[in-house]
C-alpha cells in the first residue's frame, strides 16, 4: 500500500478483555516499531521488529502486552486483560533498514477501555 | 533519567508572525534529534533532522532547527508562518545507547496560526 494501514481505527474493549492491533507496514520495510500514546503526550516507545526478530521490547509496560511479526510483514500487538490505563493511540511505524531512514507512522488504532 | 522538554503546549500566533517552539533534553551523550509534525486527521510525518554535521538543518516547508550542544536544545524555527501550519509539533530524541528507531517524544506543542 501507499503507506502504514493500522486496524482498526478505534477499538473500545471492556476492562478485562483481550484486544488484538493489526500494523500493516510499507512493503519492503524491515524495520517495525509500536508507539503508545496517551491522551496529551507524546508517543512513548513500545517495541522493534527487524524483519521477524524482535529486537528490543524494552518499552512493553507489562506483560500483558505482546507483540509479534512472524514473518516479517505484518505485526500484531496484542493487550491481555486490558486495564483502563491501556487506554490510548497505538501507533506502528516503519521504516527500511538504515539508521538514516525516517519513520513512516500510521494513523494509528485509538484503544478505550472503559 | 533521559527526558525531552518541550516549553509551550499551546501557542496562539497569527499568519505572517514567527514561530520559535523550544525543545530541551537530558544529558546522555551523542543523540540524534527530530521535529515531527502532525497536521489535524493526519499521522505523524518528519519535518526535519539532525545527525551530525551543520547544527542548523532545514526540513520542509520552510522549517528550520538549530542544535545548541552547550544548551542540550534543538528549537523550532520558522521566520513567517501560514494558516497550514496549525498543528501538533513533536520534538523527539534517538539516544546513540539505544536501537536507532527508538525514539524519545516529548509531549508535543500545539500550534493554532488564525488568518
């Protein structure tokens, strides 16, 4: 496609259940990051794919976040046993390999869980 | 630990005015910083970088960016702005110590430019 497609677009989940957050990345990009952002913040940094590998998911707040891209496309993040403070936009980025490429963000899928 | 400060989360300014939008980090050692930009319904996009070299970058749409290393700053700059320029602004850092595309966002600055 001509850029990053996230689905869905909103997503509302009661307190206590699993939600799933597709990411679909630029053809052809290695590199896949996912972004949390909360209601007037900046994005906060989540995880990082290359190709299939996950590189560093330093930023995963617990475990009841997952996130995987198995072959090395397509990522889904997964949140168990949503909370209300999971509440917020999930964005994915991506990007070819390089560290003087630019990041191509998505529109991102807003997440309430009431 | 490592932080971005950015000074205003509104600003209110009128066509043709100058936009100046601070943004300050933590010491940590070599980083590489960026002004993203978000217009209203619209995802996050690049306006402009700094690796290394020239301190003052120019990104698109007339923006510039100075690196002050003594000041751990990297403001925002655009000498005449225009109605399309309302939007968010996000300053964010790449610390060398972390994976490249890990970046650190502050909490972003609201512009509104009336006619």
């Amino acid at each position: 496609g001509a850029g990053v497609s996230q689905s869905p677009r909103y997503k509302v989940a009661k307190r206590g259940q699993d939600v799933a957050l597709r990411c679909d990345p630029i053809s052809g990009h290695v590199s896949l990051f996912w972004y949390q952002q909360a209601l007037g913040q900046g994005p906060e940094f989540l995880t990082y794919f290359q190709n299939e590998a996950q590189l560093d998911k330093s930023g995963l707040p617990s475990d009841r976040f997952f996130a995987e891209r198995p072959e090395g496309s397509v990522s889904t993040l997964k949140i168990q046993r949503t909370q209300q403070e999971d509440s917020a936009v999930y964005l994915c980025a991506s990007s070819t390999q390089g560290e003087d490429e630019k990041l191509f963000f998505g529109s991102g899928t807003q997440l309430s869980v009431l | 630990a490592q932080s971005v400060s950015q000074h205003n989360h509104h600003v209110i300014l009128s066509e043709a005015a100058s936009l100046e939008l601070g943004c300050n980090y933590s010491y940590g050692g070599t980083v590489n910083l960026f002004w993203y930009v978000q217009y209203p319904g619209q995802h996050l996009q690049l306006l402009l970088k700094y690796f290394s070299g020239d301190p003052l970058v120019k990104g698109i749409k007339g923006f510039e960016a100075e690196f002050i290393k003594s000041k751990f700053s990297f403001n925002l700059r655009k000498p005449s702005v225009q109605w399309s320029d309302t939007a968010e602004y996000f300053c964010a850092v790449n610390w060398a110590t972390d994976s490249w595309g890990k970046l650190q966002f502050g909490a972003g600055t609201q512009v509104v430019v009336t006619p």
